[in-house]
C-alpha cells in the first residue's frame, strides 16, 4: 500500500499531523493489496479564523476496481477530520473484504 500525504494550496502538513494520519491508515494497511495507493489531502480554507473549515479528502485506488473511492469530511479541527474520513473507509474496507471472500 502506497499513502500519500499532502496539503493544499497554501497549506503545508505539519510532522505532528502527517505522523497521526499515517499511524491511523497503516491499520488497514493488511487488509488491502499491496498495490493499492491511498492519497490524504489536507486543506484550510479559514487559516487562522477557524470554524468548520478543515477539510479531509482521502482517495484511495484499488487495483482492479473501475473508479477510485473518494471520500471528504469538513470540520473544526483536521484530527476529527481525519477521524470521519476513517470511519468511512474502514467500512469500505470491509465491504471490500467480503466481496472478495470465497464462498465454499
């Protein structure tokens, strides 16, 4: 599994955050293939003023599926942005892995 973490725009992730994000991802990191790429972007559209603008989209491309998983959460703060985001991911996660289950 290949995770890519960024900002957008103006925004440059700090090692605090990128450290928590990869942390919480690499959980599901077993239970997807190996080739799969998963891709954080991380935006503040407020800066400084604050509100429910910290905004998490997380990508993620499967190989052999048609069209890649886009999810997007918004906020006050990027960890329970991140949080949201994962949340909808593990049950993907898991839908994914009883799709693939063989029936005996």
């Amino acid at each position: 599994m290949r995770l890519i973490i960024r900002g957008k725009g103006q925004f440059k992730v700090p090692a605090d955050l990128a450290e928590y994000a990869k942390e919480k991802i690499l959980k599901y990191e077993k239970r997807l293939p190996k080739s799969s790429i998963l891709e954080l972007e991380l935006e503040d559209n407020n800066g400084q003023k604050g509100g429910l603008d910290k905004i998490c989209q997380l990508i993620m491309v499967i190989p052999h599926e048609k069209n890649p998983i886009h999810y997007c959460e918004r906020s006050e703060s990027f960890r329970k942005s991140i949080d949201l985001v994962l949340e909808k991911l593990e049950r993907e996660v898991e839908e994914y892995k009883e799709k693939r289950k063989p029936y005996f």
